[in-house]
C-alpha cells in the first residue's frame, strides 16, 4: 500500500482527525475563494489520508460548489436530476415526513456505473434541529478485519451491480428501462484504490445483486458478511450537520449511510459528484 498520503504535512490547512480509521474536519479555508494548486493538493491529500473530510459554514453558492468539485475531476450528471434543471451538476436531496426510511442503507454511491465516482461533495442546507447525522464506514479497514482466509477468497471474485435496486421505484420506470441505458456493472468485491493502494471492499447494500460464479445460497450468504463489516463502529465516523456545512468522501474507499431518525423535520442538501474510473483489483502481496 502507498502510505504517501498518510504522511501528508498540511501548511495551509488545519486538519483535526476525527477517529483513528477515518474521518478529519478542515479548517482555515474559505470555499467560496479560487483555491490555488497547493491548497487543493493538500486537500485531495486530506481526503486520501482520512477518507472524508468535513467543512463547517461554507456558504457558496451552486457556481462556487461545482466550480470547487472541477478542480478534482470532471464531474457527472445524475438520472434523478430533472432534465431542465439549472446547474445540472448539483443533485437536488431533499427528505421530509412523505420519504421517511428511504435513505438509510450503507451504500456506496453510483456503483452501477461502468467507472463510479471518485467521490461526492454534499453541502447542507436545511437540517433538522437534531437528528440526519451521516455515517461514514472505512472499507479498508473492513477488508483487513476478515480472517486471511476470507480475505484470499473475496479477492478473486466479482459482483454484479444493478441500478434498477433503488432507481426503478424511484424514478418511476421498469428496471429494462434502465438497463437499456445503464447495463448491471461487473466490478471486483475486493478494489485496489487507484492512489493509494489500500484493498477495500467494493459491495454495498444498495446496489449490488449478486456474487457472481456462487449459487444464489452462497452469494446470499457471502454478501451478508461482507455487508456487515460497514457496521462495525470501529470503522466509522459520525458527522452532525449544520447548515452550510461540507462532506467530501471518497467513494472508492467509504460507504456512507445517511440516519432517518429526525422526521416530522426536513433535512435538504445538494450534491455534486466527481467522475472516476473504472473499480479493478491489483495484487501487491
């Protein structure tokens, strides 16, 4: 594994670690400021060491949310995102009494994707006086806390990916709809991350069917386990919002689950996601 992140000095950042596994909040930058080279180095440095970082009153606005996501990648168009909706970049999330327990899964985002995102940037701007925390799970340490056997094991096999899981309710359409436009996605269950090197779990409740090569019996049974590992507190941070607060994740190495623990309140936000590249598993033992 590359350990250069986890040795990242910070010059212009403050950065206080919020568990031993994962998770920092960033101080001392202003979003809504042009960020120069070194100041987004050190904060994609951030990222890569701690997984998701956290930002406190940020108020920018959508310009200056997408503008600040370009400076990591090229960035990705969601299906739920209306048609002609201005700044087609930023996914509308809203969740009131009528949605109560839809967002509550441990998942990782769009892995229904050919190449899933690198990662989101989700801004507050309506919460609830208390309640709606966002969990957020370390899939590196999840790997490395299965025996060396299950470990092996995982490490050749393969999982299909289906967008239909959540989307087809959600958007009103038959899962062939969806397939005709986003095919189910092999991916590998154990993923190299393309920058640091760590091994991580690549299966998530949400969007994942399947274990493929086992019968239906062992791919059940094998993707409950894995799941389970997203549970463990160990491996998890908790961030209570605020409004105009910041999370930036990297979804190649986290699963996130959003609490749905605040209704009859409202808890709106906005996201926009950065493009990654297609999960693959590299053996460096």
């Amino acid at each position: 594994m590359n350990i250069a992140a986890g040795q990242a000095s910070f010059t212009r950042l403050q950065v206080a670690p919020l568990t031993p596994h994962i998770g920092a909040e960033i101080a001392g930058i202003d979003l809504r400021e042009e960020q120069d080279d070194r100041a987004i180095a050190e904060i994609r440095a951030a990222l890569l060491r701690h997984k998701v970082i956290f930002f406190r009153d940020q108020d920018i606005t959508p310009a200056q949310h997408i503008a600040f996501a370009r400076r990591f990648g090229r960035l990705e168009i969601h299906p739920a995102t209306p048609k002609d909706q201005p700044d087609p970049e930023v996914l509308h999330i809203a969740h009131g009494p009528d949605s109560k327990g839809q967002e509550n899964a441990w998942h990782s985002d769009v892995t229904w994707r050919t190449e899933p995102s690198l990662g989101s940037i989700l801004r507050a701007v309506e919460v609830p006086p208390v309640g709606g925390d966002t969990l957020f799970a370390d899939m590196g340490a999840a790997f490395r806390s299965l025996s060396p056997a299950m470990q092996q094991f995982c490490r050749g096999l393969t999982a299909s990916h289906d967008i239909a899981r959540v989307f087809a309710r959600r958007l009103g359409k038959r899962p062939e709809e969806l397939h005709d436009q986003y095919p189910p996605q092999s991916h590998p269950v154990v993923r190299t991350h393309p920058e640091t090197g760590e091994q991580a779990l690549y299966v998530n409740t949400a969007f994942t069917s399947h274990i493929e090569g086992l019968s239906e019996k062992e791919s059940d049974w094998l993707l409950q386990h894995l799941y389970a590992q997203a549970a463990v507190p160990e491996f998890q941070c908790r961030f209570r919002w605020e409004a105009n607060s910041i999370a930036f994740w990297d979804n190649r190495a986290v699963q996130h689950y959003a609490a749905s623990d605040y209704f009859p309140a409202v808890r709106r936000m906005e996201r926009v996601t950065i493009a990654g590249d297609r999960p693959f598993y590299k053996d460096e033992r």
